[in-house]
C-alpha cells in the first residue's frame, strides 16, 4: 500500500466555515470510508460542499473492494470509474479470479464493456467533443459520461490545462484487444448472471443495455 496521504476538504454550507483532512490511500479510496459525517464545529450544520483527491486503482485497493461487498469506489457508475485503460490488467485479473466477490466481478465485467466501447470509434462517447482538461489527471474522469462536472472543477487551476481532440481517445487496436478478451469470457459472463438469467430474460442482464448491445453488433459484424 502506498504511503501517500490525499487531501479531503469541505466547506458549511451555512456558515461558510472551511476544514481539510487528509487520508490514506485506503481511507481515500472508498465511498464510506471517505464519508465525513460529524456536523460543522462552529455552527452544527450538516450540509457541506466536499471536494476529496482520490488515489488511482491499485492492485492493494483493489484486492480490497474486490471482497468487501460493503466497500465500493462510487455508489454509481462504478463500472465507469474502474474502466481506465491502464487497469486492463487488474481488470482481467480480479474478474477472472474466483475469490471475487460476485457483484464485483460483474461490476468488473461491465467496466470491461466500458472499456471496449469508449475505444472503439464508432461508440465512443468521446465522438465529436474537444475537451479541456487537467494534464495530470488523465485518467477514469475522462471515460465517465461526468465531463463536465470534473472539468468546471478544474476550472480554477487554468495553469494546467490543455485542449485535446478526441482522436486521442479512440483506439481501435485496443478495442480489438478488449473485444478479444470479452469473446474469451463469454462462458464467464453467463455464469455470473445465471442465477438470475430467468428473471431477467438475459443472462447478462448485470451490463447496461447500451453495452450489451453495441458489444452484440459488434462481436456479430465481425466474426460474419
Ligand atoms: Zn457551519
């Protein structure tokens, strides 16, 4: 694990009064464990506007989550948060390995999908957009559908900001690499969503439909 401390602060709402803390990288990590629930010191007040630096995906982090069902890195769109290009690898290790815990691996499952349908061009949802961002922060922000909240953010920090054109963004290559790893698991897939394939219809009812349909295109067009 790693040593370094990420900075969490709030503002009240009500009183104005600003506090900062800093957390490990485990603490920073997870939704709950961010939480900072005690009410403001100077006025009792629990409505806060909170900003938190968060460490990228390791494999410790993840090792974590992974079997802690209490314990997630969003409450939403996890998936999206985990699909970073660089965690391909751990992606693959941690849906693969059976002491997962289920819903992690489908979380897993869906964020490979992500990852296969923010590079492949056609789906990307990247398309058309140039976006300004924070040099630094090239990562998970970029591939959630939350642009713009991240970006305006950032938007104090005008020093550190450059323009991109999305062809940075799309990869077809990669795409093929992802898609090569989603045909491989296709029997794990089923299994995943088995026990609740008949109530669902679909045995990948776990993925978004947006997903599951495009991958389906796709996968279709090409083996044709
Ligand atoms: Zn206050």
């Amino acid at each position: 694990m790693s040593t370094e401390q990420y900075e969490q602060s709030r503002t009240c709402d009500s009183c104005g009064y600003e506090e900062k803390r800093l957390l490990d990288e485990l603490s920073a990590a997870f939704e709950q464990t961010r939480a900072w629930g005690e009410p403001c010191p100077q006025c009792g007040s629990t409505e806060f506007s909170e900003s938190a630096s968060m460490p990228g995906l390791s494999r410790s982090v993840l090792s974590i989550w992974a079997t802690n069902d209490g314990l997630s890195f969003s409450q939403q769109d996890e998936d999206l948060v985990i699909a970073s290009r660089d965690n391909l690898e751990l992606i693959l290790e941690f849906l693969d390995s059976p002491s997962t815990h289920i819903w992690k691996r489908r979380v897993l499952a869906s964020a490979l999908h992500v990852l296969w349908y923010n590079a492949y061009p056609k789906t990307s949802q990247v398309a058309g957009f140039t976006f300004t961002y924070e040099i630094d922060s090239l990562d998970d922000d970029f591939l959630s559908d939350e642009e713009d909240i991240t970006f305006e953010e950032y938007e104090d920090d005008s020093c550190c900001f450059q323009q991109v054109s999305p062809e940075s963004f799309y990869d077809e290559e990669f795409a093929a690499k992802v898609a090569e790893e989603i045909n491989k698991r296709a029997p794990l897939f089923i299994e995943l969503g088995a026990d609740s394939a008949e109530e669902f219809g679909n045995p990948l009812w776990y993925l978004h439909d947006y997903l599951r349909e495009a991958f389906e295109k796709y996968a279709g067009k090409s083996t044709n």
